[in-house]
C-alpha cells in the first residue's frame, strides 16, 4: 500500500475529491436518466487499485492528524472509505472495527459520516436508508446502505434469488420496486440481518436486478467494477455460485420470452360468483375405521403481507381460530404450507373460515376476503383410493367415477338411485357416495343440478406433461409462477378447432388431425387465479361440447430454515420464526410430527457470531414431540453443564431430529440484531461476575440501570460504558436507547446464593389508585419479559421478585385483614396448609362467603388456563355484576391475571384496564376472590400445570 507523507495529505484527499466528484456527477445523470431513477452507490467509485490504496493511506493519515477543517474539505473520500467499511462489516460492531483500522478515530467525528453521506445523496442521488434498521442506526445506516451488499449478507441473497427464480417475470424484471418488494416478503424467513437488510427494498430490487443480469451483460443499476465484486463475492463458495447461476439462467429465459402478460390478472371474465384463489383452504376427507372424517389444509396467507407489513407480525404470532374447529391453531400455523386440522363440528360458510385471536380488524377482514371455503349446502368430493378423497370446488362429476357427497344439516338425500349414505364423524353434516354410471339419464341430471352439480361428459380439459402443483381431479388445478401450465383437451368427438378462453380472452386452435387430444402450454400466467373455458368446434362449425378449468398459479414461498420437512419427519416452530431466547425461555415450542413410536436423537448445536460451535447436546427422544414434551427437553438441554457455559456467548443454535429410515428435519434460531447487547464475563475464583453493555446505537445517549432483587422496583443508575459488577443474587439489568430497549436478567453465584438463603424481595407501597397498581403492573412487566441467562438460579431468584410483587400488589387491593394474611402466606412453606384460612379471610357476608365456598370446591378442577378461566368467571359472574361490573366478558380473565402475573395486563385496552382496576379498587372482593382462585390452584396441582397457569 502507498504511503502517504503528512505534507501532501491534503493534496492526494483534494486530487481524489475531484476525481471522485466528476465519476459521481457523471453516474447520477444516467442513473437520473433511467425511468424510474435508480440511485448511486458510494462503493461504486470505480478506483484502480493504486488510487483506492492512496484514498485509504491518506484518510487515515487525515484522522491521524485530527480530522482537521482542512482535511474535511474533500470529503468524498471518507464517504468511500466508510462504504468499504460497510461492504467488509460482518454484523457485528460497526465502529468497532471502523475504530480498529482506523488510528485515531474519536467517537465525536461520528456524526461527519452522517453529514457526507447526506451531502452525497444530496448532490449525487446516493441511495437513501430506510427501514427500521435506518431509525435506529441514524448513521452507520449510511455506510452499510452504499456497501452495496456487505459480504456475510451476500450468499443469502444468492439463496433467495435461488429460492424465487420460478417467480421471476418480465414484468418483475421491468419493475424494480416491485421485485423488491416480493423478495423482502420471503426475506422474513432469513436470517435476523438479512431481513434488515430487506427493509429498504428499493435497494434490494435494484441489487437482485443487477445481479440477474447475464453474465457479459453490463447493468444499469451498478458499474461493471462493483457488479464483478459482488458476482466474485458469490461465487467464492460453491453453493452459492451455484444458487446465483441458476437464478440468471431463470432470468434469462425470461427476458428471453418476452412475455409481458397485461391480461392474465384473475379476471372474473363473464365467470358468476367469487373463483377459488391460491389462499382459499382445501379440504378432503380421510377414512378412518370405516368411518369419514373431514379435514382442512390451511393456506400460507404470507403472500397477504407483501403490501401490509404488519400483516405478517400478526400471522407469526397470533393463534388462528377456523371455523369449524374447537378450539384455535398453534401460533404461526398460517405461515406454512401443509398444515392440516381436523373438523370437530362442520363449518358455516356464511362465517369467516379464518380469524386471528385477538388480530386486528385489518388483518381479519383480509382473512375473510382472502380465505373463503366453497359455497354449501352441498360439497363434493372425488374418492382417491386408500381412505382419501378430495374436494372438487368445481362441482363437476364426470360418469364413471365415484365421490363422497356432503351435505349440510337439514338437507334431503340425493334423488338419485347410485347414491347411498355413509357415516361422517363431523357433527352438522352428513353424507353420502356416489357411483356415477357410465350413462346419466336425463333425470339423473336434472337431480345433479339440483345439488347444484354437473357432469362432464364430451370434453375433458386437465393438466398434462410436468405434474401440476395440485390437481383435484376435475375442474381446477394449481403450478408455481414460472412453471408452464400444460393442459390437454381431450374430446370424445371429432373436432377441427377449438375455441380456447384464457380469462375471457379468445384464440382459435387448430384440432390436430387423427388425435383426440389437443395440448397447449399456457405460459407466463401471472400469480393469481385464471379460467380457461374450450369450446370444440367441428366440421360445420357447430360446437360439440365445452369445459373449464380454474387454474391457480401460486408464489413460490421460500422456506429456508423455519418449516423442516424430513422424508418422514416434520419439525415446526411456534410461533412462527421465534428468536434464540424465545425458544429457551419458554415463550416458544418446537413440535416434531411424524410416525408415532419412532425413536429418535435430537441435538442441539449452539453457535457463535462466526457460526462456529460452540457446544453441542445430543438426547434420545421418542416421536412425535409436542409442546409439553418439548418443554421438558428445555429444561434437559439447559441443565447440561455446557449449554450453561456456551450459552451467554450465542448468537444463533440448531435444533436437528434425526431417525435413521425417517429421515431428519432441523430448525435454526437467532438472537438476532439489536442495538443492544448484555455480555456476562466468566466468574473468577470467587464467583465474581462483571456485565457489559455492547452499545450498537450512535446517539451516545444510552440510560443504564441496576435493579437488584433485593429492592427489584429501585433503579440504580450506571455509568454509560463501564463495567457492572454484578451482586451474589445477580438482578436486572435495563438499557434505553430511544426505541431500543433491552432487559435482562443477570447470572448469579450459585455458591453464594446457596450460603445466602431464599431471598425477600422488598417492594415499596404505593399509593392506593390506578397509577400505583400501574406502577406495580410495569415492574412486574419489567421483570417478567427480561431475558433470560443459562443460570437456572436466575430463574428462581425472577420467581421471588414475580411473586413478591404480585403479593404486594394484592396487599394495596385486598383490604387490611387479607393483606395480614397475605404477610403470612409469604413466610409459608406450603400455600395447601392455607386453604382453609383463605376462604375464610375472603369476605364476611352471606354473598362473600358464598362465593368463597364456591371457589373452594373447584380449586382441584382448576388445573390450568382452560378450565379455570371459564369456572372462576362462572362463580364471579353474579359478584361482578353487584359490584358494578356488566357487559365486560373479559373481566375474569383480567381478575385472574391481575392476581397472578399482573405485569401481563400491560396488552389490555387502556380504557377498559382503567375501569376493571377503578371497580377493584372501589370492591376488594374481586380481587381477594381472584388471589384466592390462583393461589388455591397452585397449591393442589402439579408444577408444570402450574407454570402455564396463573
């Protein structure tokens, strides 16, 4: 590398400040000139190597000397050499490597990267950041922004340009924008920083444009230089090379076509009623033990978020309700494709078939659109062989075949004489199969009609060649975008041509001589629902017969690490997509479904920033694995000596099943980017701990405080960047940076927790309102959504600090007699001896004691959420409505709640939060009444049900 005196400095920075303005000046007019404009980035300066040698030896020189007014003039080259930065950042700390290479760097010289590259889009239309990762990273936004693409992102987008090439089209291609905006939705399955990345998805269309180009061709979007860096980057691994090669075959073949299709949009086209779409259920019934059951497969709804972000959030995390099933699916079960339900009573199609517990209305009037089950009062479904038979949305029967036929409650049996009821397990309905002859009479279709049936008979228009994504048999079929739809027309008859509707749209077809098929490959029909009608027509032009099929083309849905599919086993994730410390703090579940019986080893691997080992568990299992079972597996791993010692240093782990003769399915979860990081150094001979807080943000304006566990309401305010030595007991540690925040619960020393005793928590009063429950609700919060560390004392010393404040809580509500025995019971060793003692504090009127003995007796059958939400609001309810409290259906679960995990009413209604607590404070009874129902149930049932009760 050259190197640069202190004299001519300023000479070479100026020498490159011109050299630098006139290449930007000149690639913003092209760029200015493209419709729409695309922006320029500072990592395509173009320099040879001898001139970039000289940029980097004198910037770094011109910091070495202070940064000086002088050497700030030519500015352009610190913006390049900051984008370098960018492009070489690996996810971790940005300004500590930044510092590392460049001497003499000081935290106040910060805020001149902002003020360059803010300069340079100004002048030179610099792309701009966006997304939440440019709101919280105000400036190191910008550098990472005009790296282009930073190397450790780059072999996931060759994935997901892999993953999407199916989906590619000319119109995508054409519409950058667009294009981005399809692959940002997919990237919400990547990795945590790659998603980050996608947020700005103009950026993201014009990098996946630039590298889709072939591989002589030269792009619009980036300069040769930089384009060949990236292409070098990703074609440094194999994998990788290959996804990028493969995903350029794909776009050239597109381009090549010259497809641009302005009429395939899923027109209804002269079609009465609503046509079946890619995210409307399918159904299909399963013999079991002679007996038919009805299922429902559920769509992947993920391609509703592609223009509402928050969509996505809420089908992640959010447990749907379908009708026609008891009771709601697993958190993120809309966001994989293939999961299947069992009816326990059949649907109302007059009611939405798809709703989000608790979602917003938004999202669930989407879900009513966009996920709509066939019309009744009579389904039909085509028999498959072995137990299964399919729905056919179309209605069609065609002779020859036979179906099961569904009918609602209420409905006559079909006036035909091929028909004859069979048994269906789903209440609401019945049923019955069909044999179709090989000839209908005239009557037999007048009964079809009737049901609102036909039958095809002449024609018949199916899928060919390549087997279609799905087809059900007869009137409808699905392929993925960019595969082309294959249809053969087959007539009984002899026609000459054909009359051929795509959407409404005509073609004349010549009929092949002497063949009674005619085949045609619809290609570039767009994502979205189409109807192809064929009309055969002969020799004096009279037409023969007709037929349609409803063709669905389906996104292709990339699915890199969160739904596992083995050849037998299927692992997945609820909620969708969980973080590293979701998944082993219980606030997430793995389930593993496949052959019940089956052994099986499940390991797991954890992993640092690099992506090497860190520690690895393996434990023998038996499948399938459900929620409760993968709780106890938890509680296995994080007791290993080693998942203790590694897991404080984690960054992302695997979690792998694997059965020989079954296959293997595997899960990765992250931590994920944040601007804030907690990091425990090893205890020292003592037990000793120090805690450091890895600061990502750039405001340098981070709050810091202690709570410890002796007094976990009282704060103690640290010093911004210096190390926390962390007390016997560990405690809180809390860091506010603006919108990012992070709490976490600090490792203890088990030795001297064992010397100390059991802790005592002390929790100030406060003052009898709204605002002093308030103040017990969020620290409550505080401490119950804290991250957890591997150290299981921490997790006890939480539950002191949980339970202390929810007692101190019932103390300021209950009244003075229940408080004294609240006092009590948190020296007791057994809350069971207290039963009796609880009843009787609870209330001294006739009603009180009433509704005393009436919680009493159900305490054994309130084992958990289920049963003691419905029971206890059932002996409250006439006590809630003397106290003033009507028409609030959620009253007793916010009782319930208040009593045993307070810092959870935080998600309530502020409105409605604020008049239940007013009406407690105003009734003590309710509250007392509350205490007692989950304290009572804790006390006669077993740890685990306790744990996911109140």
């Amino acid at each position: 590398m050259s190197v640069v005196q202190s004299s001519s400095a300023i000479d070479v920075l100026m020498y490159l400040q011109q050299k630098l303005g006139d290449h930007f000046a000149e690639l913003h007019q092209r760029r200015e000139a493209l419709v729409p404009p695309s922006p320029v980035f500072a990592l395509e300066h173009d320099l040879g190597p001898e001139d970039y040698a000289l940029l980097v030896s004198s910037v770094r020189l011109a910091v070495a000397s202070g940064l000086t007014t002088r050497y700030r003039t030519a500015w352009l080259p610190f913006v390049v050499y900051a984008a370098e930065s960018g492009y070489d950042y690996v996810g971790d700390e940005y300004w500590t490597s930044f510092e590392r290479s460049t001497p003499g760097w000081q935290s106040e010289h910060r805020h001149w990267i902002k003020v360059w590259f803010a300069k340079f889009a100004a002048e030179y239309g610099g792309v701009v950041p966006t997304g939440a990762f440019a709101k919280t990273f105000t400036i190191i936004a910008w550098p990472i922004s005009h790296a282009v693409l930073p190397t450790y992102l780059q072999r996931q987008l060759a994935q997901l340009l892999f993953e999407f090439r199916a989906g590619l089209t000319s119109a995508l291609l054409g519409d950058l924008d667009e294009l981005g905006e399809r692959l940002a939705v997919r990237a919400r399955l990547y990795s945590d920083r790659f998603r980050v990345f996608s947020q700005n998805t103009a950026l993201l269309g014009r990098v996946a444009a630039a590298l889709l180009s072939g591989e002589e061709e030269e792009s619009p979007y980036l300069v040769k230089s930089t384009l060949d860096r990236l292409v070098e980057g990703l074609s440094r691994e194999q994998e990788s090379r290959r996804w990028l090669a493969s995903a350029r075959q794909a776009a050239s073949r597109v381009r090549a076509s010259g497809f641009a299709s302005g009429q395939s949009q899923g027109k209804e086209a002269g079609k009465q009623g609503r046509q079946s779409i890619a995210t409307d259920p399918r159904f299909f019934l399963k013999q079991l033990d002679g007996v038919w059951n009805a299922y429902a497969e559920l769509p992947d709804m993920t391609s509703l978020s592609e223009r509402l972000p928050h969509v996505f959030e809420e089908l992640r995390t959010l447990r749907p309700i379908a009708n026609g099933r008891g009771r709601p699916l697993p958190q993120g079960s809309l966001v994989f494709p293939g999961q299947e339900f069992r009816f326990d009573s059949w649907p109302d199609p007059l009611r939405p078939f798809l709703q989000l517990e608790g979602g917003s209305s938004t999202v669930n009037t989407l879900l009513t659109d966009q996920s709509v089950m066939t019309n009744g009062p009579w389904w039909l479904y085509r028999t498959q062989g072995r137990g299964l038979a399919i729905e056919v949305k179309g209605r069609f029967v065609r002779p020859g075949h036979s179906y099961v036929l569904v009918g609602a409650q209420g409905e006559d049996s079909p006036d035909v004489a091929w028909s004859a009821p069979v048994p269906l397990q789903t209440p609401g309905a019945h049923a019955y199969r069909l044999d179709v002859p090989e000839q209908l009479t005239e009557g037999d279709a007048n009964a079809l009609v009737s049901l609102g049936l036909s039958a095809l008979s002449a024609i018949t228009v199916r899928p060919v060649g390549l087997v279609a994504s799905s087809w059900d048999g007869e009137g409808a079929a699905e392929w993925l975008a960019g595969e082309p739809a294959v249809i053969g027309i087959r007539s009984e008859l002899i026609p000459v041509r054909c009359l051929l509707t795509v959407d409404g749209h005509a073609h004349f077809v010549p009929w092949p001589s002497d063949n009674p098929e005619l085949v045609l490959s619809l290609d570039g029909l767009d994502v979205g629902s189409h109807e192809v009608g064929a009309i055969v027509i002969g020799a004096d032009d009279r037409e023969l017969a007709n037929g349609t099929l409803a063709i669905t083309v389906r996104d292709p849905q990339v699915r890199p690490e969160n739904a596992s599919n083995g050849e037998g086993i299927r692992m997945l994730a609820s909620p969708a997509r969980p973080t590293l410390s979701e998944l082993w703090e219980g606030r997430a579940s793995i389930t593993v479904d496949c052959a019940p019986g089956a052994s099986a080893d499940i390991a797991v691997q954890l992993r640092d920033v690099e992506g090497g080992e860190l520690a690895a568990i393996r434990l023998k299992v038996v499948l399938p694995i459900d929620a409760e079972q993968w709780a106890s597996l938890v509680e296995r791993f994080r007791s290993d000596r080693s998942f203790g010692a590694a897991y404080d240093d984690t960054e992302s782990c695997l979690v792998e099943v694997h059965r020989d003769g079954l296959g293997m399915a595997s899960l990765t979860f992250e931590r994920g980017f944040r601007p804030l990081r907690w990091q425990f150094s090893k205890p020292d001979r003592d037990g000793q701990r120090v805690a450091k807080l890895h600061d990502r943000t750039d405001g340098g304006a981070t709050n810091v405080a202690y709570f410890t566990v002796e007094e976990p309401l009282q704060g103690i305010i640290q010093i911004q960047g210096h190390p926390i030595s962390l007390l016997p007991r560990g405690g809180l540690l809390c860091a506010n940076a603006g919108e990012a925040q992070l709490a976490v619960l600090a490792p203890t020393n088990p030795s001297a927790v064992i010397a100390l005793g059991a802790s005592r928590p002390s929790v100030p009063e406060v003052g009898r309102s709204i605002a002093g429950v308030m103040q017990y609700v969020e620290a409550h919060h505080r401490w119950a959504t804290a991250e957890m560390p591997a150290d299981l004392f921490a997790a006890h010393e939480q539950a002191h600090v949980l339970e202390a404040i929810a007692r101190a809580n019932a103390v300021l509500l209950g009244g003075s007699h229940w408080a004294a025995l609240e006092r009590k019971l948190a020296r007791a060793s057994e809350l069971a001896d207290h039963l009796d003692e609880m009843q009787e504090t609870l209330g001294v009127t006739a009603s009180h004691k009433s509704l005393a003995s009436d919680i009493g007796r159900n305490l054994y059958r309130w084992s958990e959420p289920a049963t003691l939400i419905p029971g206890f609001d059932s002996v409250v309810a006439q006590t809630l409505v003397e106290n003033g409290v009507q028409d609030r259906p959620s009253a007793a679960r916010f009782l319930l709640t208040l009593a045993g995990q307070p810092g959870l009413i935080t998600t309530w209604p502020t409105g409605e939060r604020d008049y239940l607590i007013g009406h407690i404070i105003s009734s003590p009874v309710l509250i007392r009444a509350a205490r007692f129902a989950v304290l009572g149930s804790r006390a006669l049932n077993d740890p685990q049900s306790v744990g996911r009760g109140f």
